[in-house]
C-alpha cells in the first residue's frame, strides 16, 4: 500500500493499526485494515518491496502525515 492509499484509509476510518519495526537495513511500517487479517506494509512507488527508512524518526513522520497520532514501535 503507498503513502497516498494509506491516507485514503485513514480519513474513512478503515485502518485499525499502524506499526513501525525495525529490519537489518532499516525501519519498516506496518499497516492493518479493518477487513483484512493479514497487515499491509507500507511500500514506495516504484517498488512493490517494503519501503525502508533510515530513522525510526522518518518513519514516525511518514505515520504522522498518514494521520496516525499513535504508533507501536517494535525493537528487534
């Protein structure tokens, strides 16, 4: 799902949670939407792969402009 999608969703109530973890090459988010029970994970535009940030601060953010105001971060 891209950053767009997610907003989409967010407006209209759709996503339950949001989550950012960390990877070997960086942080990763999480997204679940109310009728599914498989999370999404946020991606970029030009690749369907996970999109990594460098910071956990950059993630956070990505969240934020989502419009979620509260995160779960995982460690590990």
């Amino acid at each position: 799902m891209q950053e767009r999608e997610a907003k989409l969703l967010c407006k209209s109530n759709d996503l339950v949670s949001i989550s950012v973890s960390t990877n070997n090459s960086g942080w990763i988010i999480k997204i679940l939407e109310k009728n599914k029970h498989d999370p999404d994970y946020l991606i970029s535009k030009r690749s369907t792969d996970p999109r990594l940030f460098k910071t956990s601060d950059a993630a956070l953010r990505c969240c934020n402009r989502i419009g979620f105001n509260k995160v779960e971060v995982f460690f590990g």
